[in-house]
C-alpha cells in the first residue's frame, strides 16, 4: 500500500492542480532512484525548485494514526529549515489536521535532491502507515484524506 497511496494521493492532486508538476520516480527503495535524472530535468527544463516529496511515512512514538497527515521537519536528510517553516505556517493557516515528524533515520526522494547539484527546497509529506511492507498494512482514512487535501492546499500556495 506504501507506494500505491502516495501515487493514489498524487493523482487525486492532479485533478485539480493548475501550476505545479507531479512526478512518478522509481527504485527509491533499492538504494538508487530516478530522482538525479527527474530533479535535472525539472529544473533545467522548468525552473522548478521546490518540491514536495508525496509517499507514505511510518507510524511511531511521535506519528500516530487518525492525527492527520505527518509534516516531516527531518530524517536523515534535512531540508532547509525556511522552507520548513513556511511548509508549517501554511498548514496553519489551511485548517487541515497534520501533524509534525521529526526522525533521524529513514528518507524519501528529498534526500536523492538534497544530494543532487540543484537547489532543491523540499519537503516530505505523507500520512502514517501501520505495519509497513506486510499483508496487515494499516492507514487511516482521516490521514488520507487531510493527505489530500493538503497537497491541493499546497500546491496552490506555493
């Protein structure tokens, strides 16, 4: 369910996205990714410098189900703190339910364009999964939903 929800979610945003990008990377977990590439292309092509990283996170002591969707503030990756902050003051302001992830392991693609020679601002957002990677897989119908409507938010703000 890990991957399918957050293209799930993205396709749902696409529906009503007017300025914005929404790309489909692949092999993020099996130590590679076509986040390099895709990250060059849409900035040289595009100008694009912003970027929010749509996938799925993990429940914990911090993250809980129900509490809507988890802002990440850092993994092992961290982005720039006032893209972060403006990330923050947004989700304010919108009204959503969301909640704040703070870790020092695990990532997502925004770690592949921290890496990358672009100056990517970027940000990972994802509701909270149960039992990631098993048949007992467990999301929140409310995460998803705040999921959603946060990205719509979002990419019309930013």
């Amino acid at each position: 369910m890990d991957n399918r929800l957050g293209i799930w979610s993205a396709l749902e945003v696409a529906k009503t996205l007017e300025n914005g990008a929404i790309v489909f990377s692949a092999w993020e977990e099996h130590g590679g990714g076509s986040v390099g590439y895709l990250g060059k292309f849409l900035y040289e092509g595009f100008g694009v410098k912003q970027a929010l990283i749509s996938d799925i996170t993990w429940i914990t002591e911090g993250v809980k189900h129900g509490k809507g969707v988890a802002i990440s503030m850092r993994d092992s990756g961290i982005p720039r703190r006032t893209y972060i902050n403006r990330i923050i003051d947004l989700a304010k302001t919108s009204k959503i339910p969301f909640q704040l992830e703070v870790e020092s392991a695990g990532g997502s693609d925004g770690n592949a364009l921290q890496r990358s020679p672009y100056p990517f601002d970027w940000c990972f957002i994802g509701a909270a999964e149960d039992f990631v990677h098993s048949p007992d897989e467990k999301v929140h119908k409310k995460d998803i939903k705040s999921m959603v409507e946060m990205y719509v938010y979002l990419m019309k703000k930013l």
